[in-house]
C-alpha cells in the first residue's frame, strides 16, 4: 500500500509512523537507517509539541470562560454603583464627572422607534 501524505495533522503523523516503522525493519541500509532516526526524532517533537498546543488550548478556553464569567459580573455590578451615584446626585449632574461617569444628555432615547 502506497502513503500519500494526506493535509491534516493525523495524516502526517500516521504517515511518519508508518514510514518510520518500515524504515526501521529494513537491516543493513544505512540510509534507510539514517532517514528512521531523523524521522523518529522528528515524530517525538511533533507529539510533544502537539500535546502542549492541545493543553494550552484547554488552558485558553477555560480562561476565556473565567474572562466572559467575570466581565459580565462586572458590567452588572458596575451598572449597579452608576445607578447608585445617579440616584444620589441627579442623572445629569456635573458631579457624576467626579466619578468618571457621562452625565446623561436630556432629550436621548425616549422608547422604540414607530415608523410614520
């Protein structure tokens, strides 16, 4: 049976243990040889490599978990504290700068939209 490298990363892998144990079984060609030992470090590092990149990945989803989690805790907290300094000092109050909040503008969105 004839190997073709195919375009995904299985494929390669597949295709470099196959070549490598072929290479291997064959006694007394010393390029044969040579190929099987370049070609068996090279499958090493590719599995490694593979196993930290398939970590990492793990690593990135659970911190883009724990990112979106804690973001949306915070606009809601966040939302609450300008609603409290609001209430406290008027919605467009120039105090509310001392806080870092716009003072709302008058004459914003005052419902939805009806078409005429």
């Amino acid at each position: 049976m004839a190997i073709r490298i195919g375009r995904s990363f299985a494929d390669l892998i597949n295709a470099l243990e196959q070549i490598t144990a072929g290479l291997k079984s064959v006694t007394g060609d010393a390029k044969q040889k040579s190929y099987a030992m370049e070609l068996a470090k090279y499958l090493s590092a590719l599995r490694t490599l593979d196993e930290k990149q398939e970590k990492a990945k793990a690593e990135l989803h659970k911190l883009s978990k724990d990112l979106k989690k804690n973001e949306t805790e915070v606009r809601l907290l966040l939302g609450k504290a300008v609603s409290y300094l609001e209430s406290e000092y008027g919605k467009s109050s120039p105090e509310l700068q001392k806080y870092g909040v716009a003072r709302r503008q008058p004459g914003g969105k005052k419902g939805p939209r009806v078409k005429a």
